[in-house]
C-alpha cells in the first residue's frame, strides 16, 4: 500500500467536494456502489461477522415504541405544524449524507425506509404507511439524514420541518412523548447497527480512538474497520487510493473521504456545527455541556429564554464517562453517566438550544455590551448574559514521557472504546473518587485484573460507600493503598509498564493501559483577561466572595461581572456531584431572570415619556 496515491488535492483534509447536490448524490452513489462491489466478492459469513456482534437486539421488544402509529386525531392535531407533500412511486423522500427536510407524517401510500453506513452496506429497516412518521433525532435541527426513504407507491404526507417539529414536541404534550421516545429508540438502533460514517484504520492508534470518542460521545451512529484485519479492507482502500499517511480515514455518509481529520473537520463535515449570526444576540450563552451546563440550557429553554451552548469534546463532560450513577434521584437501578446526560441533551434539542459541539471558546469579552465569547474559528457570538459551566479536567501528574504515551495506553476517564482494548488484559487506574470507583468497576467487567492505586490510605474519605463496597467484592481487582506512579515505560507502540512506588518498597505493573482519575483542574484558562475574578487554584468566585452584589443574597451564582454566572465544578466551593451540578443549573435561571429584568427596567426608565407611550397630560 505504500506506493499508491491519494485523491487530487493532498493538501486537503478532504477529497475534492462537488459543486452541486446532484454531484454529491452522484459521487454518493459511486462509493457506495464501488464498495458494495467489494462487499459482494467476501463470503456471507466474513460480511455477518462484521455488521453484527450479538445475535439478539434488546430494542426488538420495544419495536412497537419505535414504529407507533398517530390516531387520526393526533395526526390533525400534528397537521397545523407542516404542509402536506406528494411523491410519485420510486421517488425519493429523504437519502443518507443529506440535509433532513424534517419528520414526515404519512397520509397515503408506502415508503421503504432503509439504514446503511457510508460504504454501502445497506439493509431494509421497515415499509412504513398511513399514520407513521419518518425521522430520528437528526430531525431536531434539519442534521443529514442517516438512512434513506423511497415511496413504494404513490405517497402523500405531512412535512414538519425542525423548528416546527420542536414546535410541536413541546405544545402537544402527548404527541411529543410518542414521537420524542420513537426518535430517540430509533437512534439507539442506528448506533446498535453501525450506520453513519465509516472510520478505517488501526482501532488502537491514539488519532482512531480520539474520532470513535467524538462520535460515541456525541451519540452519533458509526462503524469502525480496522485496517489490519478487516476483511473487506484491502479492496476498499485500492479503490480510494490511501496511503499510510491518510489513516485514520473517515467515508462519510454523502460519500466524501476524510484523511487523517481531526474533530472539528468530522463534525463540520456531519453538519454538526451551526453558522452563527454576528449581529444576533442569545439571552443566555452557555460554555460547558456537562450535567451544570445542559441543566441551565433546558431549564432556560424551557421558560423561553434565547440560549446557545459549547463545549469542546461533547455533552455530558466528566459525568458522560461514569460507566454507572448508582445513587441519582429517580434512577433505583443506576444509569450510565452517558445515558443520563444523552437525555438531557435531547431535552435541550427539544426546546430549541442552538448546540455547537465540538467548538472551542478562546475568549470571553466582558468589555462589551452586550457581552460576547470568541470561537477558536474566530466567530464572535454575543449575549446578554452568560453561564461559565465549563468543568473541571483531570489533574496531569508530572510523569516524564506523560505525554507520549497519552492516547496510546494512557487515558483520561473510561467508554466502551478503550475497555475494547483492554479485554482480557491487565490494567492499572490512579484515583479514589466516585469517578475512579465507577471506571474500576466497569473495567473489571471486561480486564484480567484491575489494580488500583491510590496515595491515601483509603477510600472511605473520598468515594461514596456503595462503591467502596462493590470493589471490595469485585474477585479481579487489588487496591494499592499509598502507592504513587513514579515513571512510564513504553515503546513506539505505546505504553509497557508502570513504575510505583508504596509503603512496601517500588513494585512495577506490565500493562498496556493505564487509566487516571487524579483530582481536578478548572478549564478556566479562556477567562484571563476578561474580568472574572478566580481564587488561587482558578475556580470561579461567585455571590459574596466575588464581591459582587453584597446586598443581594440571592444572586449567589453571579461572579464579579455582571451578567456572567458560574455553575457546576469550575465554581469554587460548589459540590462536585452531578446532582449538585444539575441543581446549580436550575437554580441559575432564576438569577438570569432577575438581570435580565433589571437590564428591561433601566432601559425603560432611560426612555423619555413618549417613546413609552406615556401623553402629556
């Protein structure tokens, strides 16, 4: 494969894009035809092997949730949010890669709806008819669509474009509930199934893992080929030509190649990111989409607040690596920390938050009126207040050759990706809060052994004794008490060995992976300058610590800017618990309100008596 070329324009992180939407469904369907070409000269059982790991969905039993019927009366109640439309038999409603125009509801006729992934391997999902609807979560916000929609017959339905369709979700309270729970199991099958973009290349590289993470955070459908021993390979990569240089490559579903991207050249090409409006001003602008910050943006939302959010990897920040949440309210089983903040990010969809993740916040301009935040592309979007809901990453210990080794068998938190990795294996976690608890938990379930290390004599300070008690009970895993990493070995392949040392002399673990959850840093590095006010560490002072409106006991969430809030972890002396997070969020809006009302009230005052419609007398 060395000698081979790639497409035109090598200076590009994409091959050449076409100029047209007939180009693009032109180049769409060739790929996908190549491959299929490909798919078919591979034994059925080569081709079974790769699509499917289990043969038993657990979404089967609840296909009558995701394909429901809409009465007569629920669809004339859903008619006054669209205008009908008509397809003659064979022609096409919706096709994978492209914009969505909305949720379809189906007055007359058959339309065969089938899922694929980006190299063609396509399979009939359902023909659906009179009283269904088509969509998933991508008709939220007009995102490309994720599988294909062709009338069998002649067809008649209801097109409800997004903003409508949110429109919809939240004034139609039982209609909402039916289509909102359909759209989201339909999304949970498309990731169940591997459809959307295709990654190809080496599963364990540092860049591979980096892209899976982005899409699993983001809940986005995937298939990922490893380029060594995938059968299917070979035949692929001749026909688009890849050099080594190129991995890892991403096909997209409209059928266009990415070399080598990185996050932000995926989610612009999978139409994540909106385009902002310079001149237009949000009531609330919120930087972090963690538990703190999805909280704030719903709760906002919801009481018909403009809001926009950003985050820098994807929603859920530390709590989406929580393998399982055992003690927040309302959930007696437990919940992942991906699960429970996926849920919140739907609801923020729902209500209209404008999302841009993954997008990277540089600057916050507190010198401005209104106020505005600064994008790493330079784009300036303004509000007239703001949340700082930001977080905290975990602590880097100073390790020599740290740095190398991350992404390559050193990680920060845990996901389904890299417990892949380490199955079967030995692995080693440092930390001994509830975030390390869960990661050793949910690592048990798939390593050798677990070894986890911490400087403390114990657990019992510092993590919440249900998980204490679990671990204890766990056969596959030792706890080292006051023990701390002193050096990393490794090769050009990745990590090899970790060097300790504890109370009973220097001990060495040979693994290959190595997970940290030590202690917590404030990604507060983008507000120098800006005003807000910081304690020694960089947490966020707020209320009277801040000194910011000493007579007002209830703004305890503001920091020394006015208009600028500050909730969840990167806040100094807040709890660092998800349910304190979620609580700040909702408790923020009702201190937005009052600047907000305060700002109303001076403008009005300032205004002379006839421009308030006041006469003379």
């Amino acid at each position: 494969m060395a000698n081979q070329r790639w497409l035109p324009g090598r200076d590009e992180a994409t091959s050449p894009l076409p100029a047209t939407l007939e180009e693009a469904a032109a180049m769409s369907l060739r790929l996908r035809g190549d491959v299929s070409n490909i798919i078919s000269q591979h034994s059925a059982a080569e081709i079974e092997a790769i699509e499917s790991d289990a043969a038993f969905s657990p979404l089967s039993s609840r296909l009558h949730q995701m394909f429901p019927t809409l009465s007569t009366r629920e669809v004339d109640r859903a008619r006054a949010f669209g205008s009908e439309a008509r397809w003659s038999a064979g022609e096409e409603l919706f096709r994978m890669g492209h914009p969505s125009p909305g949720l379809i509801i189906i007055l007359k006729g058959l339309v065969r709806v089938s899922r694929g992934d980006a190299i063609g391997r396509v399979h009939r999902v359902i023909e659906q008819h009179a009283g269904h609807f088509l969509g998933e979560i991508a008709q939220l916000f007009g995102h490309p669509c994720l599988g294909d929609g062709v009338a069998i017959e002649d067809t008649e339905g209801i097109v409800i474009a997004p903003a409508e369709l949110r429109s919809l979700l939240v004034t139609e309270a039982e209609i909402g509930e039916k289509i909102t729970r359909a759209l989201i199991i339909r999304r949970a099958g498309l990731i169940e199934n591997g459809s959307g973009p295709v990654l190809v290349g080496d599963t364990a590289d540092a860049r591979m893992i980096s892209l899976q993470r982005l899409l699993q955070r983001n809940a986005y459908p995937h298939t990922v080929i490893d380029a060594r021993l995938d059968p299917i390979t070979v035949g692929l990569l001749e026909r688009i030509s890849a050099s080594k240089a190129d991995f890892p490559i991403v096909i997209c579903p409209d059928g266009t190649v990415l070399r080598a991207p990185d996050e932000n050249q995926v989610a612009t090409r999978l139409g994540w990111l909106p385009r902002f409006d310079e001149e237009s001003v949000y009531d609330v602008l919120i930087v972090g989409a963690g538990p703190a910050g999805l909280a704030a943006a719903v709760y906002a939302a919801s009481e018909g607040l403009s809001v926009a959010i950003f985050d820098s990897r994807g929603p859920g920040g530390q709590a989406s690596a929580s393998a399982r949440i055992e003690n927040y309210l309302g959930f007696p089983t437990g919940i992942t920390g991906q699960a429970l903040t996926g849920r919140a990010f739907v609801q923020a969809q729902k209500f209209g938050v404008h999302i841009s993740i993954p997008s990277q916040v540089d600057y916050l301009h507190c010198d401005r009126t209104p106020i505005a935040i600064e994008l790493g592309d330079k784009t300036i979007v303004k509000g007239h207040t703001m949340v700082i809901a930001s977080g905290a990453t975990y602590r880097r210990p100073d390790l020599q050759d740290l740095d190398r080794f991350i992404g390559r068998g050193v990680f920060y938190g845990t996901s389904p990706v890299e417990a892949k990795l380490c199955k079967g294996a030995d692995v080693v976690v440092i930390g001994g809060g509830n975030s390390a608890g869960q990661g050793v938990v949910f690592l048990a379930s798939h390593a050798n052994h677990v070894h986890l290390l911490v400087r403390s004599g114990g657990l019992e300070k510092s993590m919440s004794r249900y998980l204490i008690d679990r671990i204890r009970r766990l056969p596959n895993v030792t706890l080292h008490v006051e023990t701390e990493v002193t050096c990393l070995g490794g090769d050009e392949v990745g990590l090899r060995t970790v060097s300790c040392r504890s109370r009973n002399g220097n001990i060495s673990f040979e693994v290959k992976h190595l997970f940290m959850f030590t202690g917590a840093v404030p990604n507060t590095d983008w507000l120098k300058g800006c005003g807000v006010t910081t304690d020694d560490k960089g947490f966020v002072l707020t209320g009277s610590r801040a000194h910011r409106r000493l007579d007002d006991n209830d703004q305890i969430l503001e920091t020394s800017v006015e208009g600028v809030f500050a909730i969840g972890d990167v806040r100094a002396g807040s709890t660092k618990r998800v349910a304190a997070g979620v609580g700040e969020g909702a408790a923020v809006v009702s201190q937005i309100h009052t600047v907000l009302h305060e700002r109303q009230q001076l403008a009005l005052n300032a205004e002379p008596p006839s421009a308030r419609g006041v006469g003379s007398g």
